[in-house]
C-alpha cells in the first residue's frame, strides 16, 4: 500500500468512530430536550456552550475544533427544538 491510501484508511478508522460518538451525543441532545421540557428550562444556555469550549485543550488545530463544537451545539439546539 503507498502513504496515501495508508493515511486515509487512518482517516476512515477515525471516521467511523466520530460517526459513532456524534449520533450518541446528537441521541443524549434529545434526551436533554425532554429534561429541559419537563423542568421548563430553556433550550439555549450560553454558560453550558462556554464551559464546553473552554475545556477544549490547547492543541494545534484548537480553532478548528472550536468551530466543529460551534456546528455541534447549533445541531444539538436544533434537535432540542424539533417537536416530537
């Protein structure tokens, strides 16, 4: 095999386990959403999004990373804000 198809089996590899970590974090979103509910607590709050970001460590692509959490939380309100 030559580099490049070594590399991205790597990146496959990580891939199907950020598919995997992503739909459990999106299914405990929703379970959130019925938690929020039934204590009547709204659905954004800035101060979770910020202790989150802040824990982020301080590594070479830490923007990066930062904006991916930025599209997760946005994702997590939409699932907390879908009626079902």
């Amino acid at each position: 095999m030559d580099d490049l198809t070594i590399l991205r089996e790597k990146i496959d590899q990580l891939d199907d386990q950020l598919f995997d970590l992503l739909e459990q974090r999106f299914a405990l979103s929703n379970q959130v959403k019925h938690v929020k509910q039934h204590a009547n607590i709204n659905i954004f709050d800035s101060s979770r999004e910020n202790k989150i970001i802040h824990r982020i460590p301080n590594l070479s692509y830490q923007k990066e990373i930062q904006e991916i959490y930025q599209t997760i939380f946005r994702l997590s309100k939409a699932i907390q804000e879908k009626k079902n």
